[in-house]
C-alpha cells in the first residue's frame, strides 16, 4: 500500500510540475468593439527553453469577408531570443516571417502586407512581441517585432506601452502586471486584444 502511495505522489507532482510549466492565456480580438475572434496565447518552459505560441482565427470585412489564421512559434534559449516563425494564412493570400539566430547574428526574412525584408541583424534580443502577452516590459528599451523582423523601442506613457512598428502604433495596457488589452494599428484595420476573465 505504501509503496503504491509514494508512486501515486510521486506521479502527482510530476503532472503537478508539467501543468505549472505550461501557461495558456485567451485573449478576444475585436474591431471598432466587434468580437471578430479570439487568440490563444500558451507559454511552456522545456529544459533551458521557453516556448512561446499564439494563435488566432478571425473573420472581418475589408472590400470583402477576410479570413486570418494567425500562427506565431517563438523558441528562447536562457534569455535570448533563438527562433521565430510567423504564419499568416487568409483567404487573400498567405505571408511568413522567419527569424533564427545563427551563433553571432539573425538571419531573417519577412513577408507581411505590404512590407518584405531579407536582412541580417548582428546583436541578440531578449524581448519579442509574443512576451508582451506575459509579462509586462517594465525594464525593457526594445524589442524584436517578429511580424516584421524589425527592432522597435518601447516607450512608456501614462498608463500604456508603446510602440512602434514599421509604421503602426500598438498600445499594450497592463493590470498588476498581467496584460488587459492591446490596441493595435494594422494597414487593414486597427484591432483590440482583450484578455478574457
């Protein structure tokens, strides 16, 4: 009996540990306060790594019904940002941005509306947008947009970060350190990302 107590225990804190190393996050995007779908933000550590996901599907008009599938994959290795892979599939058609870092650089190349970029950057990141959804930047100057593969400053104002990318101001607003909700400016439409109780 004792023996199969301390296995129970023992499977109970291993599953116990595997639950608390995985953080699932939902957030619901709208437009102009329209519910238009809902991204799903997970974070999980796995040995010196921690992953980052986030996952959307939304649908909205624009000269026509749009339909986004939305895939971000981010891979940190100890602080520094390793890998990132953005997947944007519409009815439209499709964009995606690659960033590896390659032992002293990133290679990176991004396609996105509007916007394509075939570059190397020649220092490491320790902060990417997919983070915000996490933690709030308090210490943070900047960070890799890994949409567009470009380094962009966070700037604090009243209640709010800022910041800027190729373009489009983004809004990001936090409550105890934990994100409340994201305006965002796209080409297309601008958009909120409302975390959901």
């Amino acid at each position: 009996m004792g023996k199969w107590l301390g296995i129970f225990i023992i499977l109970f804190l291993l599953n116990t540990n595997c639950l608390r190393a995985q953080e699932i996050i939902k957030y619901d995007v709208s437009i102009a306060g329209i519910s238009i779908g809902e991204m799903i933000a997970k974070r999980e550590k796995k040995g010196e790594e921690l992953h980052y996901e986030l996952k959307s599907d939304v649908s909205f008009w624009f000269f026509g019904k749009i339909n986004l599938d939305y895939l971000t994959k981010v891979i940190y290795h100890g602080k520094r940002l390793n890998k990132a892979n953005v997947l944007s599939k519409t009815n439209k058609g499709n964009f995606e941005s690659n960033i590896q870092w390659q032992g002293d650089h990133y290679r990176i190349k991004s396609t996105n509306y509007k916007h394509e970029l075939d570059t190397v950057i020649q220092r490491p990141f320790y902060l990417s947008a997919a983070v915000f959804y996490f933690e709030e930047p308090t210490q943070a100057k900047e960070f890799l947009a890994e949409a567009y593969g470009l380094p962009a400053p966070i700037k604090k104002v009243k209640d709010y970060y800022e910041v800027i990318v190729n373009g489009n101001t983004n809004r990001f607003y936090y409550v105890n350190g934990k994100l409340d909700k994201a305006v965002m400016e796209f080409p297309i439409k601008n958009y909120v990302v409302k975390r959901k109780e």
